[in-house]
C-alpha cells in the first residue's frame, strides 16, 4: 500500500495490510514543543491555574494532584470527539503491547473468580504450558506473598509480567492435590490477531482476526497459506468485534484521509498483487467492527471484491495520531477522517450523544436502518455501479440480524463460571483417561449423576436455572463441551463447538454463490433499496471468543 498526499509526492510502503493504527502513525506530523499564545489561550490558562491554585490550598482534603491534572485534561478532550483520549503510562504501555503483537510474562488466559486468580488456559509452547499449569489451577502465592483476596488485573499483569528471561515464582493449588510451586522464566509472548483459521467446510476457509497488531500481515498471509495448502477456494474473514487486516488488490485505493492540517490529507493505494487469496470473499461484520475493519469492509465492498454480511458496523473513522508525552502517557488526537474508495465517510454522527457511553449504546440500537432513514442517507456507487450508502459505519450488502443473545440465566451461568467449574471437576475425575475432540463430540452425553452435579454447581452460585433447567440443557450441555475441549485440545476445538449454531456465520456461509457472481462481474447493481436482509431461525448460543486477560 503506498500514500498520495496532496502535497508534493511522497511515498512510502507500508506492507501488505491495512489497519487504523498503522495509518494514523505514518500520519504522524510531530509533537509540538509549544503553545501559540494568543491572549484569549493566556486568559483561559489563568482561569485554570488559579482554579487548580484554589483546589490545592482550600479544599477540605488534601487532594491527589495526578488525579485532578488527569481529570482535568479527559475533561478537555472529552470536549473533542469520542476518539480522542489521553492514556496514562499503564495504559499506553498495554496499547503498545498489543499493537506490537507481543509482550513478556508467563503465558496465561486468567480470570480473578473469588478473589482468587483462576486460570482459564495456558497459551500453548509458553513457559507456563512447557511446566504443565493446567485449566483450573490457582494462583495463591507470587514470589513467596499470598495473593490478596482483593487482587486486581492490573495486580496480576504486575506481578507476572517482566523483562524477558527474569524469573517469576508462584505457587498453584490443584483440586485434589498439594500445592505446586514453580520458578518460571519469563519469555516473549505472542498476542495473536488471527487466533482461528481453518476449513469451515469443503473448499471454505474461515479466519477469524480479533485485534490488529504488527504482525497481523504475517499472521494473515500464514494462514491462508496453510489455507489453501488443504484446498481453500472460497474465504470467510471474520472482523466481527474487533480491527482486522486486508489483503490488498494491486493498484487500488482502500482508503483516504482529510484533516484541517496538510499532512493529515492522503490517498492510500496497495503496492502489491494479491498473493494469497483470488477466490470468492465474504466478510462479516457487526455493531463492535470498528475503526481497521471498517476500512477493510468498505474497501472490499467498494471495489466489488467480495460480498459484505452481518450487520452495521460501528462507525469509527476518525484517525489518531500516537503523541508521546513526558512521562509515558500518550494522546490519540484526531487529525483527519477515514473515507472509503467510493467517498464514503465512516464515522457516524457523535454531536447529538449526550455521553461517550450513549455514543457507544448507539451503534447497538439496530441492525441496519430503516426505510426512511436509508432513502435519507447519502448514496455512492461502487466501480460496478453497485449502490452503497454512506451515513456512518459499513451497511452490508446483506443484513443478517445477530440472533445469538444469551438469556439472563445463561449469561449468568457463563459469568459465574459454573460450565468451566463443571468441567475442571469432570476432568478430575477422569484424570489419566485419553481424552480427544471426538469425546467432546455432539453426541457427548451427561448421566442423571453429572446433571445434579452441574444443578448443584448452580445453586451455589445463585443462579436462577430452575427456570430454564429442561429447555436449556442443549445450551448447557454445548458450553460443557466447549469447556472440555478448552482444557484437553485447546482453544480452537472450543471455538468450533461454540460456533456450530452461530446463526449470523451459518447464514454468511450461504452467500458464496453471490460472491462467486460478483467476481465475475455478474452480480446484478443493487437497488434503491440498497442491503437486503436476510431471516433465520438458528438458535441462540454464545459464540464470541472468551475474553480473558493474557499474562
């Protein structure tokens, strides 16, 4: 991908993907070392300071001065937009980790439960793999200290995390056993943006990107290498929830940018012909895809590569520029708009929000708009002549509604952990058995024994299941496999089980037939009644990935 600036010409590579981030850095333009001092900017500085001067000599308490200059300068941007934020030293040092696709601890998927730090998975060929923690160990001591009962993530991440090849001692207690102590070496630990990729079904490959980092065009170009080494013809790229990549068509503009300064303005074109993947694309999305693959969707949708499914992405398109400041915190100021190829600007409407959190709720109100609301919306035509619309977010050419919502009870259930404690006690039990996928298949089955085990696990976590105890057991008895899976064959073998009635990705997979016509040229222009949408009666189930905390 190379930039065409307004300026005079200037280009740079930028490699094989596209995301947000890596954009709003080679839009970087410098952090200014000063103030234009403008004598309305000296009044309000003045105003400030003898504020701030009043607060620290009379107020009731002492106060904390970093808390009030921090709060004063989220005060400031929240003035801004919804994008623009100032992240302290921690939180820029996790932003920097993830974006760079790594960082040193031990390896392991967490959740604090109780007090206690439970863990969830060790991440595979990690130091804590390679010593055998297992699903269901706890940590109850860090370099010979008990854990506190009021222990927080950020304690952990503390804790656990280090320089590469520093030590890290823990004591775990196993159910059934003595505690086990353990001097670990920290090591560099991979954050996958790909942690799915396989062959959904003859011929289809299906990968799923979860975040954007620096090696997300590795990760990407890997996979669908492994992809069609067994038999990839057609690809599914999941970006629902979270940023992707691109593999980008030779010569083509993805995206630009248009800001108040000159350097913020640019096209963006791919340098390189596509190396992996000419077959038919669908790309789903949803209410969380946002910012990366935004940008990715448009560009597949606006080129006529692929066809666009799910639901209304979010509507993130402003560009962040990373300021480093003094003492280690950054601020992601806003300094352009992301467009697609077709003019569309991405980011939806945010000055009617009464807050950040309704501007967030907004994105969830509905799938796609309404009738009215569609023909008020400005319209664009892709290089085919297909209509798109523009107005905030990516409109899928078709709208599959998100019909997965978990009841109450069962998401009381899967945040109370009573499947992962179900299944860490069944393991247990059948320690020393071999135990593959195909015993975790669906026609794996509960004895009277193990479901009064399962309702008495409820209880005591106050679930209210008795309501749903005989209709729900499809649901339990799929998260029990899940489960399983999780802690004998590993995260995808999980994934699979939770996606097998995943109505948006059962439908997406029956729009192939379009996407093969649309590659060829085709594919009928839609009409002015723009996305169509599409009905489906699979059942609900939880398919997101689990959400843990990385050490």
């Amino acid at each position: 991908m190379e930039r065409t600036s307004n300026m005079p010409a200037r280009r740079k590579s930028v490699g094989p993907f596209l995301a947000a981030m890596a954009l709003s850095l080679l839009l970087g333009f410098g952090l200014a070392r000063g103030l234009m001092a403008t004598d309305d900017l000296r009044s309000q500085l003045d105003l400030f300071t003898q504020v701030l001067y009043l607060v620290q000599n009379h107020y009731v308490e002492a106060p904390d001065n970093e808390k009030l200059i921090h709060g004063a300068i989220d005060g400031m941007l929240k003035t801004l937009d919804p994008h623009t934020v100032f992240l302290p030293p921690q939180r820029a040092q996790r932003m920097d980790e993830e974006f760079r696709g790594d960082y040193s601890g031990i390896g392991i998927q967490f959740e604090i439960r109780d007090g206690v730090i439970t863990v969830i998975s060790p991440l595979e060929g990690t130091p804590a793999y390679r010593l055998g923690i297992r699903a269901g160990d706890q940590i109850v001591e860090i370099d010979g200290k008990p854990v506190p009962k009021t222990v927080t993530n950020d304690d952990v991440f503390k804790a656990l995390r280090g320089p590469s090849g520093s030590q890290v001692q823990i004591a775990i207690q196993r159910e059934g056993e003595d505690v086990h102590r353990y001097t670990i070496d920290r090591a560099k630990i991979p954050i996958e943006s790909i942690p799915y990729a396989y062959m959904i079904r003859p011929g289809v490959g299906y990968v799923r990107i979860i975040r954007f980092s620096q090696t997300t065009g590795e990760e990407l170009e890997s996979a669908l290498t492994k992809l069609r080494a067994q038999g990839m013809k057609s690809l599914l790229l999941d970006l629902r929830a979270n940023s992707g990549g691109l593999l980008s068509p030779e010569n083509k503009k993805v995206v630009y940018t248009s800001g108040r300064i000159a350097s913020a303005n640019a096209d963006y074109y791919t340098t390189d012909r596509p190396k992996q993947m000419s077959g038919p694309l669908v790309v789903l999305i949803d209410h969380g895809s946002a910012s990366a693959s935004e940008i990715v969707a448009g560009a597949v949708q606006d080129l006529d590569r692929g066809v666009v499914a799910g639901t209304n992405s979010f509507g993130k398109g402003l560009v962040q520029n990373q300021l480093n400041l003094n003492d280690g915190s950054k601020l992601l100021l806003t300094i352009a708009k992301y467009y697609t190829p077709s003019g569309r600007l991405i980011q939806r409407d945010y000055t009617k929000a009464a807050d950040q959190t309704e501007y967030a709720l907004e994105a969830y109100r509905e799938d796609a708009p309404t009738d009215s609301e569609l023909a008020a919306r400005p319209k664009f035509k892709t290089g085919r002549g297909r209509l798109v619309y523009g107005g905030g977010g990516i409109l899928p050419d078709d709208v599959i509604p998100d019909r997965s919502n978990l009841s109450r009870v069962e998401a009381d259930m899967i945040q109370k952990r009573v499947f992962f404690e179900w299944a860490t006690g069944y393991l247990a039990q059948h320690r020393g058995q071999k135990l593959g996928p195909e015993s975790f298949g669906k026609s794996f089955k509960m004895s009277d024994a193990e479901w009064n085990s399962l309702h008495k696990i409820m209880e005591n976590r106050k679930v209210a299941v008795d309501s749903v105890w005989t209709t729900d057991r499809p649901f339990m008895v799929q998260q029990i496999r899940a489960e399983l899976a999780s802690a004998t064959t590993g995260s995808l073998d999980r994934y699979r089980i939770l996606i097998e009635d995943d109505p948006q990705l059962n439908a997406a997979l029956e729009l192939f037939p379009q996407a093969s016509k649309l590659l060829s040229g085709n594919f009928e222009p839609v009409g002015d009644k723009g996305a169509r949408q599409t009905n489906h009666k699979t059942p609900a189930t939880a398919n997101a990935p689990r959400n843990n905390n990385n050490n």
